[in-house]
C-alpha cells in the first residue's frame, strides 16, 4: 500500500531562518496523525508546505502519488500553471487556526463557494451535499447566519464543513483549536473526533495532547524543524525515546 | 458629559434629575440662525433675476449639457477604476518591473495638474500631428482628440492613478488568511480575487470611491475650457448671448446640487450592500 501523503526531504527557509531541514514522513490512506512540538519547530510549515501555501525550498511533496505543485518530465519539474495547482488543492482540505471563513458569505455560502465553482456542481446538489455537511458539525440549523454572529466554536466547525464539501482525500488542520475559548475547545475536538473514526485521512497540528492520545494513531514530534520521533500515540506520549520529546510532554502537561 | 433628554433619569426617591443648560449651544444656534436670514434676504434682494433662473433650469441647452457632464463621469470613473485596479494588482505583484511601471504612472499622473493634463491631451496634435497604426490607418490627430476624447483620456488616467490607492488600501484591508482559505479550497487567483478579496475590499473602496466620483462631476466642468459641451460650457454659450451671468451660473449650481445628492443616496445603498455580512452582529470576531 502506497502512502497517501509523502514528504521526501523537504527543506524550508525564510530568509536567514531554516524552518524545516530535511523532513521526511509518510501517511497512509485513512491515517490520523498529530504533529505535536514546540511553537516554531516548524509545524506549521511543514502542513502548508502539504498543499504549497508554502514552496519548499528543497524537496518534493506527493498527495496522492501526484507531486505537488510540479509536473515532472524525464528528470525536470516544472512548475504547475495557477488553474493546476488549484486543482491540486481542491483535493486537500484545510482547516486554519483563525478560521478563515468568508465573512461576506453566509454559513451555507461559505460551503456551498467550493464545490459550485470550483467542482462546478449544479447548485441543488451542492446545497442538499452542503447541508449533509453542515448536519455532520451540528449546524445544520445555522445555514443562513454570517460568521460574524457565530461563536468562535461555531466558526471552526463551519471551516471544517467548508473543506469536507470539496471531499478532500486529506485535510489539514493548522491548530484548529488554538484562537477558542477555553469552553469552545471540545464542540470542535468532537467533531475532529467523529471525523477520524470515519476514516479520513488527518493531519493535525495540535497543542491538545488529550485529543492526541484519543483520537491519533500516529504522533509526530518536531523541533527545530525536524522531526524527532514518530510513532503510535501510546508509545510517544508513554515511552518517547528522546529526552527533548519528554521535557516538552512534560512541560505542556505540567 | 452632555445628556440628551430622554438620558435624564426619571426620578429616585424624592429627587428629580434636571437636564443641563447649554448656553453655548444655544447662542450658537441662535447666531447660525440669524446669519441664516441675513443671507437669505440677501440674496432676495440682490440684482438676482429668480424668475430667470426658473426659465432656463430646464432649459434643452442646459440638460444637454448636465447629460454630457454625467456621461463623461460615468465613462471616466470606469477607465479610471479598470486603470486602478491593474495598478494596485500590479503594484501587489513580486515582478519589478511591473511594480515600478505602475508606482511611475501613479507619480507622473498624480504630480501634474489635472487643467494641465487636460491642455497637453487637448494639445497632443501639436507634437504628433498624425496617429498612425502601420498598414492600417494614419489619421490627423485633432480628428481623434476631440474635446470629449482628450478629457476622457485626460480624467480617466489622472483618476486611474488616483483610484488605484484606494484599491490598493482595499485589497491590503483583506487579510492574508482570505486568499489562503480561498485557493486551499482549489480557487485559482483570479477566482479568489474575484469572489472573496474584492467583494470584501469595496467596504474600504467604496466610501473613498464614492468621494472621487462626486469630484469627478465637478472636475469635468474643466472640460469646458477645451470647448466641451458640459454643463457650464452651455451656461457660458446663454449668457454670452443674453448676459444673464449669474442667473446662469445659479441654474448650474442647482443641477450640480441635485446630482451630487443624488449620488450620495446611492453611494449609502451600495454601502449598506457592502456591510450587510456584519449588520446585527455584535461583536466582530474573526476579522483576522
């Protein structure tokens, strides 16, 4: 079996600044994995290098065994036009720290935007997909809301129905629960939760090492822009081999 | 603090709240006043002919004229903006030498007086006496430059390099985690700006925008000078003729009045269209 997502050897810098240095991993087709690290170990990066918000400055990306960003002729790579790179995309989910949702659009709008334009579904059918989703995060009934009269739970789950509608063969989660409340945290875990026990592929940049143990079947440690040590979520959060990988555990449990 | 009325307390136990005299309020409004009627009746009892002015409000010469003046508006608003938005985009742009093209244009056409841009266009035969595209047409070039041509040309680039400001302050209203949500879920550029940058930049656009248009109307009256047949240019060819001056002049300050308030009307709808995702929200929470 093929992996889904393979990194190989990606690089990152900006500027002076080397976010990832050569990171290599893999995920395999229904997957959930939690990159978990200090902030700027190079998490975050490392997704949106994923789906090419961010070019890596060395290395290849494959979603679907298709390397991302680039058409590869005998030995060269050529960088992909704006239109396949967005085709690319649409087939990878993203759910950001700060929601991101179009204020301008109504809840149904926002879920709706992708798969009529972009997938060029008939509107009926994207709305009756649209509304399945909105069901699947418990909001169903808040079709006709702007954003801005959402909670900031509410929003997250909007976001997270926004990238299912364009049924993604992975998604991405950039700290989903980083900018909620306090209280606002579990609305969206649970739904993360019921996500990964339907068998979408997750890749999840998180600071919730509970949800980690729950819901991963792999954990990822990073720091400073690589990664220190992978494995099943049981043995890193009990057993981590590395003394970095246990000062942070230990630290963010206190 | 002041207190409306209504903002007194009714009344607490045995008290009674009283409202605060404003003396310096209402000696304001009492000299406004006053001014107002002297002004008034100076104006009623000037050498100003009313019934004249009542005559040629509607005159055909003077409503062509007011016609011409919104026609050239209109026409210059949309060079101005399709400039505007090429050069705030470009000016956006990770090219060089695009982003330096287009801070050029807005330098130049900013840094020279609108009448004088208006002049050299009207004036352009007088360096290149024919345009010509090779193997296809060469003509004289005062046949093309007309008045309406050169203060089409004139207006319109001069407001491009102006409006493209204020575009750009828009687009750079909408943050970067707009475009990042837009092409994650597959858009391509255009379509993310097209959807979801710009419709959110027009809140920022629209209220300056709005402004330009109104000094635009008024600005056209320049073209009068290259002999285009606006609003003032038909006052002036009347009052040549029956020496009605300020009559005249008086007719075309209505019609200026009645459009430009016209205009703001609707500058209120368009921006209520451009607010309505955040009316009856209380709080403002995910302007990240």
């Amino acid at each position: 079996m093929t992996p889904i997502v393979q990194v190989s050897n990606v690089s990152k810098s900006f500027g002076a600044l080397e976010a990832l240095k050569n990171v290599s991993c893999d995920v395999m087709e229904g997957e959930v994995v939690c990159i978990i690290g200090p902030s700027g170990s190079g998490k975050s990066t490392l997704l949106r290098c994923i789906n090419h918000l961010e070019r890596p400055s060395s290395g290849i990306v494959r979603v679907g065994g298709e390397i991302i960003g680039y058409r590869a002729e005998g030995r060269r790579l050529h960088g992909l036009s704006d239109r396949q790179l967005a085709a690319q995309r649409s087939r990878i989910g993203m759910v950001f720290q700060q929601f991101n949702l179009f204020p301008h659009m109504t809840v149904l709008e926002n879920v709706v935007e992708g798969p009529i334009r972009v997938r060029k579904e008939a509107r009926e059918i994207a709305h009756e997909r649209a509304m399945q989703f909105l069901g699947r995060v418990g909001l169903a009934h808040k079709t006709d809301a702007y954003p801005s009269q959402l909670s900031g739970g509410q929003q997250q789950r909007v976001a997270i129905a926004r990238a299912l509608a364009m049924n993604p063969s992975v998604m991405l989660f950039d700290e989903p629960t980083s900018a909620l409340d306090p209280e606002l945290v579990g609305e969206v875990l649970l739904v993360m939760k019921e996500l990964a026990r339907s068998g979408l592929t997750m890749i999840i940049v998180t600071h919730e090492i509970a949800f980690a143990r729950d819901a991963a079947d792999r954990i990822i440690f990073m720091d400073a822009g690589q990664i220190v040590e992978s494995g099943p979520a049981s043995s890193i959060l009990s057993g981590a081999q590395h003394e970095r990988t246990r000062s942070f555990l230990a630290a963010v449990r206190h | 603090m002041a207190a409306n009325l209504q903002d007194v307390p009714q009344a607490g136990d045995d008290y009674i709240f009283v409202g605060k005299i404003h003396y310096g309020r209402y000696l304001a409004v009492g000299t406004i006043l006053l001014l107002l009627v002297l002004l008034v009746r100076a104006f009623a009892v000037g050498k100003i002919a009313w019934p004249v002015v009542g005559e040629y409000l509607f005159d055909p010469d003077i409503m062509a004229g007011i016609v011409n003046s919104i026609f050239l508006t209109i026409l210059v608003m949309a060079v101005g903006i399709t400039l505007a938005v090429g050069t705030a985009l470009m000016v956006a742009s990770t090219n060089p030498v695009l982003r330096y093209t287009a801070r050029t244009y807005m330098f130049v056409f900013r840094s020279i007086p609108i009448l004088l841009q208006l002049l050299i266009w009207y004036n352009l035969a007088l360096i290149f006496p024919r345009m010509t595209i090779p193997f296809v047409l060469s003509v004289p070039t005062t046949e093309v430059l007309t008045p309406f041509v050169a203060a089409l040309l004139a207006f319109g680039i001069a407001q491009g390099a102006y409006t493209a400001e204020v575009i750009r302050s828009g687009l750079l209203s909408v943050g970067q985690g707009q475009t990042e949500a837009a092409v994650s879920i597959g858009m391509t550029y255009w379509q993310s700006l097209r959807r979801v940058i710009m419709p959110q930049a027009m809140r920022v656009i629209v209220p300056p925008l709005g402004n330009e248009t109104i000094g635009m109307i008024k600005y056209t009256s320049l073209a009068s000078i290259i002999q285009y047949r606006e609003i003032i240019y038909s006052a002036q060819s009347i009052y040549f003729a029956n020496g009605r001056v300020i009559e005249l002049l008086m007719v075309c300050a209505f019609w200026y009045a009645i459009v430009i308030g016209l205009l703001s009307i609707g500058q209120g709808y368009v921006e209520r269209h451009y607010n309505r995702s955040s009316r009856g929200s209380a709080a403002q929470r995910n302007d990240q």
